[in-house]
C-alpha cells in the first residue's frame, strides 16, 4: 500500500469527515484477533494521534481520550492516509459497525484520491509493508538469481543454519553494522574440505581479543558450527566467511547494551582455479592503517575499499600500500612476495601488517624449492620501493588466489615484464597442498 499525503490536506480532511468513521476506528483497538491485517492497530492509534494533533470539533472527543503522544506531522500525514485506505478497502466495513454510513466510506475514498498535491505539496509516496509483503519482496528478488551462490547461513541471533537467501540477514542495530565493531576471516573450500580452518580460526580469535569482543562461544564450538553450515550448504568448492560481532543491542558506540556477542557464517559457492594471467598494479595514495589496527582483521575496510577503487579507476587490479617508512607493506587485501635477482623469495615484515595465513604457508612451503636448488632462500624482511620494483618477479598471496602473478608496477615492468616460472613453481606447491595436502591442514566436511 502507498501513501501520500501533506500535513496541511490531513488537517482539511479531519475537518470535513464525518467522525462516525474515526469512532469506529478506534473502538477496534483489538481487531488483530478478529481477522483484520496485523497493522491495523497501529494505523488506529495513528489516527488518534491525528486527531490528537488536528481535532476537527467536540465529536471526536471519545477518541481524543484514547489519543497517543503526537508523532512528527509528516508521519501523522502519511500514515493518515494509509489509515483511510485500509478501512476503505476493508473486508469488514468500519461504518457497518458503528452505525455509519456507506456514504461515509465514500466520502473518505472520494478525498483520499484527492491528497496528493501537486508541485511543492507533493510529498514521495513511500510503500508502507507488512512482514508478509516484506519476505515476499526479498524472496522474489532472490527468485530472479539463475544461480545462488550463498548456499547456507549460520547466526547465533537465531541458533541455527538456514539455506534461504531471504533469511541470511544481520540486525541493523548489531555494533558490527553501524560501529564497525566486528572482525571477520575466510577459509577456502576445496572439492570438500575445508583449508586452513585451525590457523584462521585462530587468527579471528586474535582479531577478536584486539578488538575487545568476547566470543559467544568456545573455539571448539565455532569449529564445529562452521564445519556443520558447510555440510549443510553441499558446496564442494568455495569460500567459508564468519564473522565475531559485538552484538545487537542499541545505537550507541559502546558495547556495554549489547547482551552477547554474535557469529555469523555463509558459504559462498564459487569456482576456484590456479590464477596464471599476470595483472598490473599501482602505488596506493590511501593512508593505510596504523600497525594496531592493520594487524587485525577487523570489519573496517574503507581505506581496503578506497585503495581498489583508486587502482581500478587507474586501469590496474590492484594497489600496493608503502608505510611511513617506505617500506612495501601489502595490498589491501592480500599480501605480496618477490623473488630477487639472485631468487630469494622475500616477503615484507608482518610487524605493521596483517599476517596472511596463506603467506605463512607459502613461507613453509617454499623451504621445498630451496632443497631443490630453484630458490636461494627464504625471507621475511622489510623490503624499499626500489627494491621492491627491481624484483625479478613479483605476486601477490591470499587465499582465493592462492598466488596472482604481477608483471606491472606503476607502469614499470617487473623483471621482463612476464609472469616468471619460480611465481608459477610457488603456485603449483600451494594448489597442491590445498587440494592434496595433509589432513592436519585439510579438514574433510562431512556432507549431509
């Protein structure tokens, strides 16, 4: 239903509608159990606010006593008119009951058609929805996807998994919603298991302790529901997203309303490959976080976001960040690693930076290389600009990578300007070790 309506016009109609109608309205306070819709209480007590506000002469009276406290005038008016068209379209005519007349009902339809004003009384006609309309509306939405990627949800709002799309919602009043007050991390799924949860979990946990929120349940548990919703989701291959919030609670920027913390979880369905195309980036002008907040994972990826944009708007995949002391620090969401001249694979210092749980993989991993002889070594060191750029490869680590080659910087070339066979070599260990490693990095997920 839409409504629309100027203050002044609501006034007009309270003055010339006969108060029979308004009576009958307000001595069926009680009528959501007698078959009417569910908002038709509230529009009742929305026209003894009206009334309360504009009373037209003593006949409305009976209702002024039963008046609430007045809301905002524009309010007053648009549910005004919402009132007028729900009694007027009613199964159950109002006038019949309370001796009223059809006329009445004519009447109050007859100015109804007649609110909207125009030029500058025209007010935006705003759809007014029940919690039925409301699911229907996100479920056609989702109706309209060929495919659906979030195959399942978990929320400790609501205990429990659900596999619709139209239910994979958050509250609005959650801390993590509107302070920012929430950290998060993913795990990769790999044809049925689950890669790297332990370190993740851990990682998150860390985030968590940062950030002052307090799990609402045990490590061992939050194991055990993220293993449980991607059992449920049957996804074989994707990504695994949970996060730890303040909680819902209120609006305010301390925690202290919020009753308990809150986990989330969704499995996203996605196809997952080796990346072996090289990509171009650029030098971020955003700030990058300080050491304190960029360590942990939190919710707050503004400057994440802003440093992707500025590099897409510049033609490149992504952006480099360079810290105070000019020292290469990462991208924003991803780490990066560079094979020298004389192959040594160096990663810059997790000191001021996140601690990439596929990095530290790599950095085991390529211990493997350097007993072959294909690496010299292996370092995590700070690195310049200069250094950086006189790279003879160059890659960026993450988990939905695992590895992306760089051949571009700043519209400099690395190396000779091509993906290099040591990038690829280092790809090839962690591909490997995602889909056929061991099984104290693998967990297998016990599909329902």
């Amino acid at each position: 239903m839409s409504a629309c309506v100027s203050a002044a016009n609501a006034r007009q109609v309270l003055a010339s509608t006969s108060p029979t109608v308004f009576t009958a309205w307000a001595t069926q306070g009680t009528s959501r159990r007698r078959g009417h819709p569910p908002s038709f209480p509230l529009l009742q007590c929305t026209v003894s606010r009206l009334l309360r506000a504009y009373p037209a002469d003593a006949a409305h009276l009976p209702i002024l006593k039963r008046s609430l406290p007045s809301a905002h005038s524009s309010a007053r008016a648009l549910l005004f008119q919402c009132a007028i068209e729900t009694v007027c379209s009613s199964p159950h005519p109002m006038e019949a009951r309370a001796g009223g007349s059809s006329s009445d009902c004519d009447q109050l339809k007859s100015l109804s058609s007649n609110l909207n004003g125009k030029g500058k009384d025209r007010d935006l006609c705003i759809p007014v929805y029940s919690a039925p309309e409301v699911l229907q509306k996100l479920k056609s939405k989702w109706d309209s996807v060929e495919k659906q990627p979030y195959r399942a949800m978990y929320s400790s709002v609501f205990g429990g998994i659900t596999v619709d799309p139209t239910m994979m919602v958050i509250p609005l009043d959650d801390h993590m919603v509107h302070r920012g007050h929430g950290v998060f991390d993913t795990a990769m799924i790999l044809d049925g298991y689950i890669y790297e949860l332990d370190d993740h979990l851990d990682r998150l946990l860390g985030s968590a302790s940062m950030a002052k929120i307090a799990p609402p349940f045990p490590k061992s548990t939050l194991k055990s529901i993220l293993i449980q919703t991607t059992a449920v989701s049957q996804c074989k291959r994707g990504s695994l997203r949970y996060w730890l919030s303040a909680g819902p609670g209120d609006f305010l920027l301390s925690s202290a309303g919020c009753p308990t913390s809150a986990f989330y979880a969704v499995v996203v369905e996605e196809d997952y490959v080796p990346l072996e195309q090289g990509v171009k980036v650029t030098t971020s002008t955003v700030r990058m976080k300080p050491p304190e907040f960029a360590t942990m994972k939190s919710v707050n990826y503004l400057p994440n976001v802003l440093a992707v944009l500025e590099a897409e708007e510049k033609g490149a995949y992504t952006s480099i960040w360079v810290d105070d002391d000019g020292y290469v620090a990462e991208g924003p969401n991803v780490n990066v690693a560079f094979i020298s001249p004389s192959k040594e694979l160096l990663l810059p210092s997790f000191d001021k930076i996140l601690g990439g749980c596929t990095a530290k993989r790599l950095i085991t991993l390529a211990a493997a290389l350097v007993d072959q002889g294909l690496l010299k070594s292996v370092c995590v060191e700070n690195i310049t600009v200069d250094q950086a750029k006189g790279s003879a490869e160059m890659m960026l680590v993450g988990s939905g990578l695992p590895i992306l080659p760089i051949t571009m910087w700043d519209e400099q070339p690395i190396g000779d300007g091509k993906v290099g066979e040591l990038t690829l070599a280092l790809s090839d260990l962690l591909w490997q070790d995602m889909v056929l490693g061991p099984e104290t990095h693998r967990i297998p997920v016990p599909y329902v």
